[in-house]
C-alpha cells in the first residue's frame, strides 16, 4: 500500500484532526483515509455501497410494469397438481 507524508499541515487543521481521530476511536491515519475517501467518493463503506446497489436496482425496477405478471404462488399450485 503506498505511504502519503503531508508536511506543514495548519496547526487548527491538525487539532480538529485529531479531535475528530478520538470521537471516532481512529487513530490519525485512518481518520485521515476516512476523511479523504469520504471527500474523494472512493471506498464506501460496505453498507454504502449495498445501499447504493439497491437504489440502483429500484430505479430499474420501477421503469417496468410487473404488474400483468401471473401469481407465481398459484403457478407453483398449478404444476404440483399435474
């Protein structure tokens, strides 16, 4: 994985840093990486991105109409009976 050093970061950017680390028991460097991936939209979070597969699968499901379709229910009667 590569290594990043950032050098002459401001004083209050690193404090709030750095206060923000401990509120989300991280340490600087994975706040940090939380901080710059969230900003650059790289590497959600595995619920983010079930999240956005499932509203991509309900903006395709509600482009088409189901509703003419049989009852699947009653199709499964229909050949346990032949």
């Amino acid at each position: 994985m590569p290594s990043l050093q950032v050098r002459e970061v401001p004083e209050i950017l690193y404090r709030k840093l750095v206060k923000k680390a401990k509120a989300e028991h991280r340490s600087i460097a994975q706040e940090t990486i939380n901080l710059l991936s969230k900003s650059l939209d790289v590497d959600l979070s595995p619920k983010e991105k079930r999240m956005k597969v499932i509203k991509r699968i309900d903006a395709r499901h509600k482009k088409y109409d189901f509703s003419n379709l049989p009852d699947p229910i009653e199709m499964i009667r229909e050949d346990r009976n032949r």
